[in-house]
C-alpha cells in the first residue's frame, strides 16, 4: 500500500508540472487512485479487424466498463478505411471510452454491428449481474426511408 501511495505522489508531482498533462499520465493517476481507493475498475475491449489490400488490419474497436449503477457503458471507435484513414489504437480507445461515458443514445454502424451484437453477449458473460442495454444499428435501408418522409434516424 506504501508503494501504491509513493507511487500517486510521484506522478501527481509530474501531472502538476505540466499545464496539460498527457491523457497517459492522467489515465495512470486515475489507475492509481481506484487502487488506493480499492475500487478497480472492469474493463473489457475488442479489436476488429478486417482484410485490407491483402492484410489483417484493426479498424474498430469496442469498449465496455460497468457504471456505479451497474449498468454496462459500451463504446465504440471505427476508422473511415475507403477514405484510406488508418486505425490508431489509442486515439480509437480514447474515443470508444468517451461514447461509452456519454449519456447519448448512439447508433451503431453496420458494419460492426455483427461484432457488437456478440461484444454486448460477452460483456453479460463478463459483468455478471449488470444490466446490458440495447443499442440502435444503422440501416441503410431504414435511413432511405426515413430520407423520403424528412425523418432522422
């Protein structure tokens, strides 16, 4: 336990020496203080990956975590790959976390749809007892509807 707090110490002295600290070092100081606290902290993350020009390559990645009402929070991140954008796994994760945090309802693309239907099975497998929710998947077809009556989706 000495260490844990000699450790909180040490890298709190670094984020204060910084006007923004890096999301690395904020993400460890908020590691550090759930252990100090006791409480840690479920997690669970999926790659995707899909064959580009010949190569397994990740494109998206799903996120979950439980909230203090246990309730499963679900994230996601995908790349845009036929406008040729790259996947960066950390910024993927980062953005996967922030959906997972918000309150609005989103839709999820088509494309991973399949993947997220089995994420949401794992993830009642993995936090046993928490409520899993039910998210949208975008439709092409239900968006040309909707498109001819003035409607969103």
């Amino acid at each position: 336990m000495t260490n844990t707090i000699s450790e909180l110490v040490k890298v709190i002295r670094v984020v204060m020496d910084y006007e923004k600290p890096p999301q690395e070092i904020v993400n460890r100081v908020n590691n550090i203080l759930d252990a100090v606290e006791g409480k840690q902290k479920k997690e669970l993350v999926e790659f995707i990956k899909k064959n580009i020009n010949g190569r397994r390559q990740k494109v998206a990645v799903l996120y979950a975590t439980v909230d203090n009402g246990n309730v499963v929070r679900i994230g996601w991140s995908k790349t845009n790959t036929k406008l040729g954008d790259k996947f960066d796994k950390n910024l993927g994760l980062e953005l996967a976390k922030e959906r997972s945090r918000s309150n609005v309802n989103m839709i999820i693309p088509t494309s991973i749809g399949k993947k997220y239907r089995n994420f949401k099975s794992r993830c009642a497998r993995y936090f046993k007892g928490a409520i899993v929710p039910l998210a949208p998947i975008k439709s092409p077809d239900l968006e040309k509807i909707l498109e001819r009556f003035g409607a969103e989706a």
